[in-house]
C-alpha cells in the first residue's frame, strides 16, 4: 500500500513543480525586464493592481455570491478584498533602492501610487515637467505598498520612457516627495 501512496506523492510533485517553474517564469521575465530597462529607484512603472471583489471598473456592486474562476481571477489581476483598496491599474514611482545589476534577487518593490484625482497626503505631479503623464497627478503618500514584481506591466512601464529605459521624477519633485514622505510619516 506504501508504494502506491509513494507513487501519488511523486507524480503530485511533478505537477507542483511544473507550477512552480511556470510562476518563477514569470518572475524571471520581470527581472529580466528592470535589469534591461536599468531600473532605479524614482523611475515610473505601470503596476495592474487587481479589481475589487464587491465593484467593477465602473463602481457598481457584484452581487454578494457572485463566484469567479481561476483563469478570471488571473486576467482581473487578482481580486481585492477591501473596498478601499487600491484596484485596476495604476502608474507608480519605485522607491525602493536597489542595483539593477542585482536584479535576479529582486521579487518585491515598494512603490508609491499615481492616480488622477487628489487625495488628502498626496503630492502633486504637474504634467508639464513629466512626460510621461497626461493630466496633472498625484503621487499617493499615505498608499506607499509593496508589490510582487509580477504586477508590473512591462509594456505599459517602457511606453511611459524612451522604449528601452523608463521614464523618472525629475529632481525637484524628488527632493520635495522626500520632505513629503518625511513630514506625512514623521522621521
């Protein structure tokens, strides 16, 4: 009886693995993106952080039992569990400071979220100094999150540079998001 057992647990190793394999994959790709396009710290990238599991896109309310499928689980990002959660995507400034000629050790960044519409302990970014927006934004203080790199939307974060490097904050706005960030949480 052992053997037969012994045999399940292999062959349920196989398939963990080829799991396994398929989500270091995944992450390797965006490794290998941030060290192409020398990711640093204060460049600007796309991140898709998942919908809202009680709201769509347009805001209105799912029914409470509405279920979801695996396969649209994955192409919603990922489902939220807050209401108040940061959802869809959204573009974001890396602050986390690392070497891109490290970047296979990279799994995690924290960032700090960019939306269209103010907030309370948000920063202003004007369009006119960065290229990369379209509308006057706002750098989320109080939202600064760590994400899985899988996040990233490599397409969307080098269209917002010059196609092989992504775009940054300009100097001035980094010197004042650092006071920023200092005062919002008091170090």
């Amino acid at each position: 009886m052992a053997h037969w057992d012994e045999m399940f647990d292999d062959s349920n190793n196989d398939v963990n693995e080829q799991r396994k394999k398929v989500c270091e994959d995944r992450i390797r790709k965006t490794q290998d993106f941030l060290k192409n396009s020398r990711a640093r710290q204060w460049d600007i990238i796309s991140i898709e952080f998942g919908e809202q599991l009680f709201r769509d896109k347009n805001f209105n309310y799912h029914p409470m039992d509405k279920s979801y499928s695996l396969e649209k689980i994955k192409q919603m990002h990922g489902l939220n569990y807050g209401s108040y959660e940061l959802s869809y995507f959204h573009h974001a400034v890396i602050l986390t400071h690392f070497d891109f000629r490290k970047s296979n050790k990279i799994k995690t960044l924290t960032i700090i979220p960019i939306q269209t519409r103010y907030r309370p302990n948000s920063f202003k970014l004007e369009a006119k100094y960065h290229k990369f927006l379209e509308y006057d934004s706002y750098l989320l203080l109080d939202r600064i999150s760590t994400i899985g790199i899988e996040r990233i939307n490599s397409s969307k974060s080098l269209s917002l540079g010059n196609s092989k490097q992504l775009s940054q904050v300009n100097s001035q706005t980094i010197a004042s998001l650092k006071k920023g960030i200092k005062e919002l949480y008091q170090l």
